[in-house]
C-alpha cells in the first residue's frame, strides 16, 4: 500500500515534492527485477492471508529487500 502510495504522489502534476520522495521512487525502479519482486509479494500475501504461513518468510524477504532499497 505504501509503494502504491508513492507511485499516485510521483505522478501527480504537483512540483512540490520533496527530493526524498523523488530519490525513493528512483533509486526503487532502478532495479530492474523491482516489479517482479512487487509481484511475488503479491503472491505470497495473498497465499498468507489465505491460512499459508509458509509464505512469511517470503514476505519478511521482501521488506528487507525494500528498505535495503530505501536507505
């Protein structure tokens, strides 16, 4: 929901973003398998909130992976 978030700030017409916002929303898409890992988080939140635990890890995998992006 966060991501989703930033992606509605960065394309609105309003200059007033700030430079961290606009870094944040770089340095995050220069990845090139991004996306793909949004993806898989998808997936793998569904299939917990579905009762599969087993996918916690998965998701645990993907924060740390988008803050090591972050920082």
């Amino acid at each position: 929901k966060k991501l989703e978030k930033w992606l509605k700030e960065a394309k609105k017409p309003d200059t007033s973003l700030n430079t961290r916002k606009q870094n944040i929303k770089l340095s995050m898409t220069e990845d090139s398998c991004f996306w793909a890992h949004v993806e898989e988080a998808t997936i793998a939140c569904e299939a917990y909130n579905n009762g599969d635990e087993g996918n916690f890890e998965r998701l645990v995998e993907f924060e740390t992976y988008v803050f090591g992006l972050i920082e």
